[in-house]
C-alpha cells in the first residue's frame, strides 16, 4: 500500500504572532505562526478587515518567532527560532510574494530537545543582536549589523550558557545605546539534584538575572542576578535610553515581572514596585486562586507608553509607570476589557489590536479610547507600603474589578480558526448537496461550537426579487466606457426582452433603442459610448444620441449564438455560417466581405476581450455540433481561417475565453485560457499559445449534471469565469495561483457581474423566476464553515442510524456547571448576601464561567439537528459527573430497540487519574430521538472512555477492561470482560466477531468474541508501543491510526493469522499460544507511516467525490483537515515519489529542517508521499521546474496536470 498525503485545510491554530513593517511599506503587517505554518496578515487600517498575504508551510515546527528592525531601518525582518537547529531571518519580498531567506546558521542539533536553543527569542529593541534560548541551560546572542551594500550580516554565535538551570522566559532590556542587556528568569537546580531530603529543593530561589553583550570585548558577562518572586513566570521589557534630541528617558528601563496574583517592577539598582493583579468581583469566585498573567503586549507612543497584560481568564489590565527620567514614581494597574484568552497580543498603529486566541477564532479589535478618564478603580504601587515591598513573600490585599461588557475595544474582524477540533463526521446530511460535509466539534470552554463545513465560496445575497417570468438570461451594460457603474440591466425571455435601469431604485425603461418585442442573444456596450444587442433577426447598434442603426439577416435564416467585445461582434447563422464585424475608428460596425461556412451547426462562440492598447484580439473559438472545437484566426491577413482544431467528447454547450493569471504557468503575464463547457457537464481548460492559435495542456473536470454556461465576469478586479452545471463553480486567480471552486448557493440558471454603488464588485443572477445580486466576499477560502454554540468542550458526538439528529456530550473541568452555580447563588441569596445580578448574568461565552477545583466539573448531553443548525434539547448532568463516552445501541434482549448509552464518571481528577465512581446511562429515544428519557444508570468502577454497540449489546472500556453488557430492568447486566491490557481504552471499532481496541499507551490491540464460551481474547498486537489519539478500520485486517505526537500509521494483520482465528470456534487455540515480547501471540505489520506534525483527532474512510475513490480523510487538533489517498497504479507511485526527491532538493525549508528527517520525526516516513510538498513544484521559478520535468520525463504541464489530477478527482478541492 502506498498513500498520498494532502492537507486540505491548513492549521489554524496560532501559537505565537508578531507585528512589523515586513514589506517595507509604511502600513504595518502580522506574521502569525500556525505551528509549522507562517502566514502574513494585513489589516486593511480603512475596513478594519484582516487579509491574507501570503501564507507557506516550512515543513519544521516553529516554536519562537520575533520581529527586529536594524538602528536607522525601515523595514522589519522575522527570526524564526524551530526545531532545525538553526537560527534563521527572514525576509518579506513584495515582489514575488515570499519569505526569503537571508541567514541561518546551525548551533545545534535538530529536534526540540531541552538544551538544544530555539525555545525562546528575544531581540535588543535597537536591532543590535539577538539571543536564542533553550529551556535549560544554554543561550546564544548573535550580533546583527549591516555591511557595506547595506546587507543584513550576523556574527558568531556568543554563548551565555548557565549549567542546570532552567530557563523560564527571557527578554531583552531597553538601554538605548548602551551595550545590549538580556534578562532571564533562571532556577538553578544543581543543589536539589544532589539533596534527597527535599530541603534544597524547596530552599531554591527563582533568579532575575541581566546578562550584558559587551560590544568593544566581543563577549557576552552575566551583569546582575538577584532572587525574585517563586512563581515569576513572565517578563516585560520595560522602555528606557536617552532620546537622541534631549536629555529626557523614553522610560526607567527595567523589567515587569509577572507572578502569581501580582506584578513587580524591577532594575538593577533601582526600588521595586509591586502591584496585585485584580480579580473579578463574583459572587461565585474562590478568593485562594491564584491569578497569573498569560499574556503581554508594550506600546509605545510619542512621550509615553502602557502595557496590556491579559490574565487566564481573558481579563485586559492596563498598566502604566509613572517616572522622572530612570526614576519610577508608581505602578499603576486598572481593568480595560475582556476577551478570549489569547497565545498572543499585537497592537498596531493604526490603533488596533490583535488577539490570536489560543483556542477559537481570532480577533481584531479597534481601539475606541485608552481608558484613561472612566471610572474604573485603579490600584497604584504607591498605596501600599514600601511600594508594595515591605513583605516580599507575603500577598498583596486582594484588588477586585466588576467585569463588564466591551467598553475600550470594539471588534473589527474575526479571523476564522476551527482550532482544536476535537471529534467529527463526514456525512452527508444537508438537501441539494452532491458532496458530503464534514461536522466537526470545536472549540474550549464556553466558545465550544459544533460546524458544519461545506466545500466551496461563501455567497452574500443583497437583492432577491420575483419576475413576471422564467428568463433564460441576465445581462448588465454601461453607457459609455468611462463610466464607473453599470447602467442597465437586461433580462432574455422567451420571446421578450425586458430592459430596467440601475438608478435609486430599479425599474423598467423603454426608451433604450433596444428591441424589447424579440429575445436577446448578446449585449455589449461598444466603443466609447455606443450599445449593441444582438437579437435572433438580427443587430442594433445604438448610438448616444439615439439613432440606431441596424443589420437585419438574410431572408429564411436567423442568429443561433452570438459574442462580442468592445471593437469586435462575431455571429453564427442557422445555415452554419459565421458573419465577423469590426467597428471602425469612426465608431461604424463594418462587416467582413467573406462568411465562413462551417459545416456543422454552431453551438458556442467566445472572442477574449480587447487587450490594452490593442484594435483587436486575434482569435475566435467556435464550438460546433461535430463534437469539435476551432480556433479561428480574427487577423487582418488571415481573417476567418481556421488555425486548430481540438475533438471533443461530447457537444460543447459554451465556450469562454479568458486572459488569467496563473503562476504555475507563466509568473509574470497572464495566461490565455480556452474553456470549453460541454452538454454531458464536463468542463476542459486548455492554454490558447498566443503566437500559433495552438491549444495545449488540456484538463478536465465534471461540474455537474446539466449542459455548462460559462460566463466571464470580474472579482476584485481580477478576470474570473462562472461555470454553471447543477452547481455553481467560480474559475479565480488568488495569490496568483488558479483556483477552482463550487459557490454555495442555489443553481443559477444564468449570471453576469453586476457593478452599482451599493455593490460594487457584485454578480447578477437568475434561478428560477427570481433575480438575485449577490457578491463573493472571501475568495481563497476552501471550507464554507457554520457554527452552532455548544456550553463546555465538546468531547464526542454521533449520528442517530434513522433520523437527522447529532448526538454531543460536552464536559469542562474546573468548571462550576450551570445548575451548580445558579444552586450557590440561590444560597448566597438565602443567606441575605447581595448578589450582583448584573455580573452574575453576563454571557459565558466571553466571560467564561465561573472556576471550580479540582475534580468540579460542568457537562451536557445535547440534541442537535444539524441541517436547521439548532439544538433541540439539552440535558444537563449535575453533582459533578461529565461524560466521557457515548454510543447508540441496538439491544437484542429489546427487540433490537435503539437506545443511547452515556459512560459518565464522577468527581473525576486529571491526573492523577481518579474518579469516585463511573456510570453508564442508558437512554431511551422519545419524540422520534429528538429528546431523551433515562432508563437507568450502572455503576462502574472506572471511567468508561470508550462504548461500541456490538452483536446486541454493548461493549465498553471501563479504565483498562473490556466489558461486555447486556441489557437488564434495573442496570446493564455485565457478561464477559478482559483485564490483560496495560492502559486506559480509549476507542472501539468492530466487524464481524472482531472488535479492535485503542489502548492509551499501547496500540491496537485486535480482539475476537468467541460466543460459546463467552470469551474475549486478544490475539494480535502491534509491536511497538503507540499513544493512540484516534483510529479506524480501513478493512477487516487493516487499520489506520493517528498517535498524540502526530504521526499517522497503516497497520495490517496477516491474512491467514486472521483466517486461523476466524475458524477456531471456542479460541482454545489462541489461549495456548504462546504470547510474543510480553504481548498477543501474534504481531500487526507496519505498511505506512508519516509525520503529519499535529494530533490527530479522528480518521475516517469515506468518499469526497460522487463516484470516487475512498480515501482516509483525518481531522487534528490544531484544525487541520487533511487526506490520505491509495495510489491505483506502480507508475503514478513512481513518479511523485521521484518527484518528492527532487522536490527535497529544490525546496528548501524556510526553517531549515531537513524533510525527510521531519515527516519521519519518530519513525520513518514510510510507504506515503508528501503531497504537499509536490504541490510546492508550482510555485517554483520556471527554469527549476523544466529541469525537474525533463528529469521526469515529462513535460511541466504534465507534471502540474498530474498534481491537479491527484487533489481534484480523490477530494473535489
């Protein structure tokens, strides 16, 4: 077996984001970092909206990133810290939209190991040098300058190594022109190593310590190192130095040091100051949490600056340092506002603020004021004694704030992310929709949701209104060229033709010169301000003054299919001729003294649009009833002759030739493209060569089911072609590269663009009787997504087998639940207490709800209908119990009569792992499943982390059992189990008499059920030891599994092992073999392996396309949605396996990581090719792809064909 590996949906999770002038350009922009992913961000400082700039994989795993800009530059560059062992700098290049890469230089080995740097990066803010930290131990600082080209250069590496410490955040200080200062925060651990009693361990002190680069010497000295706070656990670089025009201080210098439930101010011979960080003034809050600060932004502005520091529960405080030159004066900190918690803050210039959450979308927030004149309570370091220092290791008196909703910020955009998904399906629920959806469940906490994601463009509608009939086509014209919208919209019938235009309001006008008593077979707005319709007898040129003038046809013929641009009209008559017109410099429409005969009855017709500066374009293409296609030369020496001719599989039913931009094919001009929509709903592109008419590189696709139109239409500003079938489809060019994608709306029987001032990029359609002006909004965007708010984490859903309705169990820890919390506050009131209603009410979702201890936990069971996207009921469990599991059982002592069983547990404890006691639920479907009635709980010894209905009753994973339950009147009633595995169950798949079992830490293990004597045996295993995340059956002895460290595996059992099983009826044969490296007697082999760098969550073996292959399709937790597609044929093996190689060699990382050693980080790759990095052959220069084509053996068309062939006809995107 050999599989292919494609992601279709990119990670969206953001681990850090960093802010700058990347592309040298005055407007700032964002590099998040996604894990193993960079992508540029640039929000638009007018809209408010964030746009992608540019977006590549690295193949590595980025763990820091910051932004540095050289004393005197004008442009930012990126540092990226991985797991390559090298430092590396990037660079933004506007001109070919890439990161380039100017430096990188090993230190170390690959891998993220502890001593190895990469972990953390911090910069001097005058751009002079760098240091790159490990978690223990070692440090590096390189020097940055500049040479004489003005080139960026980096020097040696410098160390600053400490022996056994470690290493918990550093940054680097501001000191103006000073030589560059680092500080750390370091425990030394030497002494508790070498202490058993414990004493030295809980003696240890947690250092601040400065270390200085000196820039005459060359070497890096530590400078000062004193004992701070125990549970520091962040640093903020505190502004400072001279200002070169003055004798004032940017700033005191110096550090914030964040700690649990406070925040000191510290420097190098200077007081400290110390602050509590506020807590929330609810009723339900536990005055012992403690509160720390996860994470921190510093802004600077002309004369002054502040920071926002976001605790854990995504409250903003706003602190601020009042001094006099190096001198601080007070701390101050007051609350600003409230949003998701986030992995990174960046403030921007143009006064906003982004919030990369660490689970969920991302948000970009505009700031309305600075919270300087409200009201909010502000707590200064100069009210407490000795600023708050007089008893370092005593806590401050508690500060509160009343949280409130958004008064600051106000929300500009959000960034869609579908990080973590944590279980999905992929089925196909949703009424005229020929390719199945994928449901997943998303989300922490109280911003859970449950989406639904359809492939293909959002459709904004602005306009629906009814017509007095069906027409069959829409179109929309200016009155003269120059003008910036349309005027009239133009409407076909049957035998009519409607004119209405576009004013304040729409409506009908007669008086266009158009002839309304006939259908319309074209329109276009010719010249400089003259029309023309083209109608089935014949011509009207309308000219602006109103005369018309026309050209009627010859008697017993008439006009089957017309197309048009500016300066040229081509007709095709019903004897098969063609009549070819030009217009004249005076305007005059001019016709061609000979007519083409073609011998076949015309179907389609299409001309390109007059190039720039040009009279004409060149080439017509003609679509005959022969099943073929001609291009027809348009030029004044060869006018009407045919140059190419292309056969056909089908008769065409239109024809559109467009002029596009696609990188993979010419990088700098755009491409002219023959697209030819047949009548059996296939559509094929092939490149029209502008020198000799030829066309080549022909590719196919199936649309849809009805004949295709193809419509040439413009989205922002860029050509692009609507093809209509049985769905839309848009043909698009996105960051110069070729898109093709299905819009998610209702068919439309015709369409054209539509250009008005409230629209200005719009499109015009018609379905039905009903004319639409919708706009396409967010092009590049794969997945369509829709989301259902849940309470707490999703931890599992499933599918009712007879009716539409979801199934989800959701759960948070450390979370008072709903009916617990209202309990308490009842209480509260009880007792006389006043309880702030206002606070209490504010909506969970941005607030959160209120923390609890260990072992508290809120959960749900919930109903959804997933096609009206609405939850229908909703039980919550209280008392502390969350469900793990779940599954649908059909009882063969009731009938075989469904009924959903919950596995539960309560006062659950993490780790270590502990419950008081474990339940299964078992519910009966009423109202048609649409609520639920429990029959009866059983009690359990364990948590029950995995159900599956099997032969009649029901199988559970109750801790590191294998139980088998039967139905009973008072409980379920437990038949068989099995003790022998080593960890918890976590999944259970079946066929057959099989059941395989997902063990935590130890693989699958394959299980057969021997009914005479009730037993349960393992008889196969897998050979090396694999935390199992999630699993599925490919076939009877195949399996496909993803492990917590991002790998995803194929393992199979021997087919005559399987057979020998199968035909031993009691299993004695299995209980007398002898058992191999402490384990079943039989082992699992491994076909395939590959490292896809993020925990998958679910696999799931389904078909993408109508009619096509199966293929695994896999979620993973940081939001990626990939693919794993079987190879058919040893050559197609052959060739992208080679091409990978050449690949390895041509494309290097962006962070320097080998690829081969990175897709096979635990194990190697084996058996799968890297699918994403043979799509990156597109976006190599012209003269790398030749080479390795003719390498291949082939041409670069084929190769880019083969690519396009892989993704397209395995997942449809």
């Amino acid at each position: 077996m050999h599989l292919y590996n494609l992601t279709l949906q990119p990670p969206s999770a953001t681990t850090q984001a960093i802010v700058g002038n990347f592309s040298g350009a005055r407007q700032q922009e964002i590099i998040v970092s996604h894990g193993t992913r960079l992508e540029l961000l640039r929000p638009d400082p007018q809209t408010g909206k964030v746009s992608t700039v540019i977006a590549t994989d690295v193949f590595g795993s980025i763990r820091s990133l910051a932004a540095f800009r050289l004393t005197g530059g004008t442009k930012d560059y990126a540092i990226v810290g991985s797991d390559s062992g090298r430092i590396v700098i990037l660079d933004y290049d506007p001109k070919t939209a890439a990161f380039v890469k100017l430096h990188q230089e090993t230190y170390g080995k690959s891998g993220a190991r502890r001593i190895v740097p990469g972990q953390y990066l911090a910069t001097d803010p005058k751009g002079r040098s760098v240091m790159i930290s490990a978690m223990e131990k070692s440090k590096l600082v390189y020097i940055l300058n500049r040479d004489a080209a003005a080139n960026l250069t980096i020097s040696s590496p410098l160390d600053a190594h400490k022996n056994s410490a470690i290493i918990h955040h550093i940054v680097g200080l501001d000191v103006g022109f000073e030589n560059p200062m680092f500080a750390a925060l370091e425990v030394d651990y030497s002494e508790s190593d070498q202490d058993h009693t414990g004493e030295a361990f809980r003696r240890t002190e947690k250092m601040l310590t400065y270390y200085e680069l000196d820039l005459g010497l060359n070497h890096v000295v530590r400078k000062w190192s004193e004992p701070t706070d125990p549970r520091a656990n962040l640093l903020l670089q505190v502004p400072g130095g001279q200002l070169a025009s003055s004798d004032k201080f940017d700033g005191p210098s110096g550090v914030l040091v964040c700690c649990e439930n406070h925040i000191i101010y510290r420097h190098m011979d200077s007081p400290q100051h110390r602050v509590p960080i506020p807590r929330r003034n609810h009723p339900l809050e536990d005055p012992e949490r403690g509160i720390i600060i996860v994470a921190a932004v510093m802004h600077k502005m002309k004369g002054a600056f502040f920071f926002l520091l976001q605790s854990e529960d995504g409250d903003l405080f706003k602190v601020t340092i009042e001094h006099e030159d190096e001198i601080v004066k007070s701390v101050k900190i007051k609350y600003f506002d409230t949003v998701p918690v986030a992995a990174s803050l960046c403030i921007l210039k143009s006064g906003f603020l982004f919030v990369a959450s660490e689970f969920g979308n991302h948000y970009l927030y505009q700031f309305q004021k600075l919270g300087d004149d409200d009201n909010e309570p502000e707590f200064s370091s100069t009210s407490y004694p000795e600023y708050g220092m007089l008893n370092p290791s005593s806590p401050l008196p508690h500060a509160y704030f009343r949280p409130r909703p958004l008064d600051n910020l106000a929300v500009a955009d959000e960034v869609e992310s579908l990080d973590p998904i944590i279980d999905s399906k992929v089925l196909s629920k949703l009424p005229n929709s020929d390719t199945p959806q994928i449901f997943t469940a998303c989300g922490r906490g109280a911003r859970s949701t449950l989406r639904t994601l359809q492939h293909g463009l959002e459709v904004e509608e602005s306009v629906s209104s009814d017509l007095p009939g069906i027409p069959n086509a829409v179109w929309t014209i200016k009155r003269t060229e120059d003008d910036a919208y349309d005027s009239y919209i133009i409407l076909s019938f049957v035998n009519v033709t409607l004119v209405l235009s576009i004013g304040e309001t729409i409506e009908e006008v007669q008086d266009t010169g158009f002839l309304s008593s006939a259908p319309t077979l074209a329109v276009q707005q010719v010249g400089h301000d003259a029309l023309l319709q083209v109608h089935p007898g014949g011509i009207r040129h309308v000219l602006a003054d109103g005369r018309v003038t026309e050209w009627k046809i010859p008697q017993g013929k008439n006009i089957v299919c017309a197309t048009t641009n500016k300066r040229q009209v081509v007709i095709a008559l019903s004897s098969a001729e063609l009549v070819y017109f030009e217009l004249d410099l005076e305007g005059q429409l001019n016709e061609y003294q000979d007519r083409k005969a073609m011998g076949s009855t015309v179907l389609a017709l299409s001309i390109a649009e007059v190039p720039e500066g040009r009279q004409r374009t060149p080439f017509l293409a003609v679509g005959c009833e022969d099943q073929t296609v001609r291009v027809i030369s348009l030029d004044p020496d060869t006018t009407l002759e045919t140059i190419s001719l292309q056969a056909l599989t089908a008769p065409p039913s239109s024809i559109c030739i467009a002029d596009m931009l696609d990188a993979s094919i010419n990088k700098t001009q755009p491409t002219m493209f023959v697209n030819i929509g047949l009548q059996n709903g296939v559509l094929l592109r092939t490149v029209l060569d502008p020198t000799n008419g030829q066309l080549t590189d022909t590719r196919t696709r199936f649309l849809g089911t009805r004949p295709i139109k193809l419509i040439r239409v413009n989205i922002q500003r860029n050509p692009a072609i609507l093809a209509l079938s049985s769905r839309s489809w848009l043909n698009y060019t996105h960051q110069n590269l070729m898109h093709f994608t299905p819009l998610i709306f209702e068919t439309f029987d015709y369409a054209w663009g539509f250009s008005a001032e409230l629209s200005p990029e719009g499109l015009i359609g018609i379905t039905g009787s009903t004319l639409r002006i919708f706009q396409i909004p967010k092009l590049g965007t794969k997945l369509k997504s829709d989301s259902l708010p849940l309470s707490y984490t999703p931890r599992k859903f499933i599918t009712h087998p007879n009716n539409e309705y979801f199934y989800v169990i959701e759960g948070d820890h450390r979370v008072v639940g709903d009916a617990e919390a209202q309990r308490r506050i009842d209480d509260l009131k009880r007792k006389g207490k006043q309880v702030d209603e206002e606070v209490v009410n504010l909506p969970a979702e941005v607030f959160g709800r209120p923390r609890g201890l260990a072992g508290t936990w809120g959960s749900c069971i919930r109903v959804v209908d997933p096609i009206e996207s609405k939850t229908v009921s909703l039980l919550h469990l209280d008392a502390n119990e969350c469900a793990f599991s779940l599954a649908i059982v059909p009882f063969s002592a009731k009938n075989n009569d469904l009924h959903l069983v919950v596995g539960t547990a309560v006062d659950t404890v993490v780790s270590p792992k502990s419950c008081s006691s474990g339940y299964l639920r078992t519910y009966k479907f009423v109202n048609d499943g649409a609520e639920l009635e429990l029959l009866h709980k059983t009690e359990t010894d364990d948590v029950p982390l995995a159900l599956l209905a099997f032969q009649g009753r029901l199988v559970a994973g109750v801790g590191k059992a294998l139980r088998m339950y039967d139905i009973g009147k008072k409980k379920l009633l437990r038949k068989t189990e099995n003790k022998t595995f080593g960890s918890a169950i976590i999944s259970l798949e079946t066929q057959g008499s099989r059941i395989l079992v997902a063990d935590m830490q130890e693989s699958i293990s394959f299980v057969a059920y021997k009914a005479p004597e009730n037993r349960l045996l393992v008889f196969a295993d897998d050979s090396q030891p694999r935390w199992i995340s999630a699993f599925t059956m490919v076939d009877y002895n195949t399996v496909a599994c993803g492990d917590r460290f991002g790998n995803v595996f194929i393992n199979r059992l021997d087919s005559s092992v399987s057979d020998q099983v199968d035909d031993d009826p009691t299993g004695a044969g299995i209980l007398h073999e002898k058992g191999q490296l402490m384990g079943a007697p039989h082992k699992t082999k491994l076909l395939c392996n590959f490292h896809v760098g993020d925990i998958i969550t679910s696999i799931h073996k389904v078909a993408m396309v109508a009619g096509g292959r199966e293929i695994l399709l896999y979620t993973a937790l940081h939001g990626t949605i990939g693919i794993l597609v079987p190879f058919v044929s040893k050559e197609d093996v052959d060739f992208l396996s080679t091409l990978e190689q050449h690949m390895r060699t041509e494309h290097s990382s962006l962070v320097g990581r080998d690829h081969l050693s990175w897709r096979g980080y635990y194990t190697p790759v084996k058996a799968v090719v890297d699918g994403d990095l043979c799509e990156t052959f597109a976006s190599l220069t012209t003269q790398k792809q030749g080479g390795i084509a003719s390498e291949l053996d082939r041409t670069v068309g084929e190769v880019l064909k083969k690519l396009e062939q892989m993704r397209v006809t395995t997942s449809g995107f």
